[in-house]
C-alpha cells in the first residue's frame, strides 16, 4: 500500500517497456509500478547499500525481482537501458537539480517524475536547462508535511523567473491542499525571518529575499480566499 506521497509518483508514472527509479529505499514504487503493469522492467537504485538490500528483498517477496535490476549507483549512473519513464525522489532540491545536469544525456528523451523535499526552485530552473518542460505540478501531503511533485517532459517551454520560484501549474490546481500550503510556506519563511533578523550580523540581500517570498505568498493566499 503506497503512501500519498508515492500514490502520487505513481499516477504521473508513464506506462513503459522500461522504468527507472532513482533513490528507491524500499523500491516500494517499483513494486507498485511492477504489479500493477505501468512498467514491464524497472531499474531499483539507490547509492546506498543497505537501501538496495530492503529493495531487494521487497521484489524478491513479491516475486517481481526477475522483472527487475537493482543497482547501486549515483544518480543517473544507474540508467544501463533506455527507460520510457525515469522518477527521482527523497533528497534536497540542490542534489536533484545535480543529478539532472550531470545525467541529462542518459535521459533520451524518457520521461521525468520529480519530487524534491527543498529548494523546489533549484529543480525547475534544472527541469528548463536540460531541455525540459514541466506538464504537471501537483501537491500532496503525506505524514504531515507537503510535497511538490513534477511530471517532465523533453521539449522547451520556458519558465519566468517567478514561475521557477514558486510554480506555475501547482497554482492552477483545484486541490484544497493549496491554501494550507501557502500557509504553511509563508509561515516557513516567517521563521527565517526572524532567524535572519536575529542574527549578529544581519545578511540584507537575504532579509531581502524572504521578505520578497512572504510577500508573494500573502499575496497568494489573498487570492485563494477570494
């Protein structure tokens, strides 16, 4: 039974001969993507080696692992087939934003499901520089905390530089999830603030910054309780 988190990855998961999960842990979404026929083969990856022994051990409880490569590798290292559809999940925008420069010509063209924890702007702004334009951005909540996932695809559409900071599509949802989460990310940045503002040696371009991202989000949540 998958999470919300991963019920959502899964529903942006284009259907292929061959699929790629980076950062899989458990391989929780292989599994799902396996059985339910969204994926004939996935490759399970992960950099550490203990993640893959629990996602081995899943498939192999579930008799998909001959449906299946676990491989440990970094990033996008762990691509050996071209996939029609390739996720990348469970670490920090700077890292994700990374792994899709580095790998970008292991893509081919495959479509992309993102999900960064931080730093979601670091990704889009990758997402455009790769080559790549996002189709779906979508909310979720799972365990308490909100998450921003993408679905991309190979093709330009550029994005303002508003838009990269806080999303374009993620706004144009009919989700009740949106208020609560433009609340939850001012209140985020209030708490910076303050942080900010407490410090010994005050940083103005970054008071600056946050004061700018409370200020949209105000205006954000003006217009959603309109």
């Amino acid at each position: 039974m998958l999470d919300e988190r991963l019920s959502l990855a899964a529903a942006l998961y284009e259907p292929c001969e061959w699929g790629a999960d980076i950062g899989t842990d458990h391989a929780y979404l292989p599994c799902h993507l396996l059985r339910n026929g969204i994926c004939r083969q996935m490759i399970a990856a992960d950099v550490s080696p203990k993640a893959l022994e629990r996602a081995r051990e899943n498939l192999t409880r579930q008799r998909l692992i001959d449906r299946a490569e676990v491989v440990l590798a970094d990033g996008l290292d762990a691509v050996t087939h071209p996939c029609g559809c390739i996720s990348v999940m469970g670490m920090g925008g700077e890292l994700m934003a990374d792994i899709l420069r580095q790998g970008q010509n292991k893509l081919q063209g495959a479509v992309l499901v993102l999900g960064a924890h931080t730093e979601l702007h670091l990704v889009r702004k990758a997402i455009c520089e790769i080559g790549y334009h996002i189709v779906q951005e979508r909310l979720c909540k799972a365990s308490g905390r909100y998450y921003v996932f993408w679905r991309a695809e190979a093709g330009s559409a550029p994005l303002s530089a508003e838009e990269i900071r806080y999303g374009r599509l993620l706004w144009q949802e009919d989700s009740a999830l949106l208020q609560p989460y433009a609340l939850w990310r001012r209140r985020v940045h209030q708490d910076k603030e303050k942080g900010l503002l407490a410090a010994s040696v005050p940083d103005a371009d970054a008071i600056a910054e946050v004061q700018a991202d409370i200020a949209w989000y105000t205006k954000k949540l003006e217009e959603l309780t309109c």
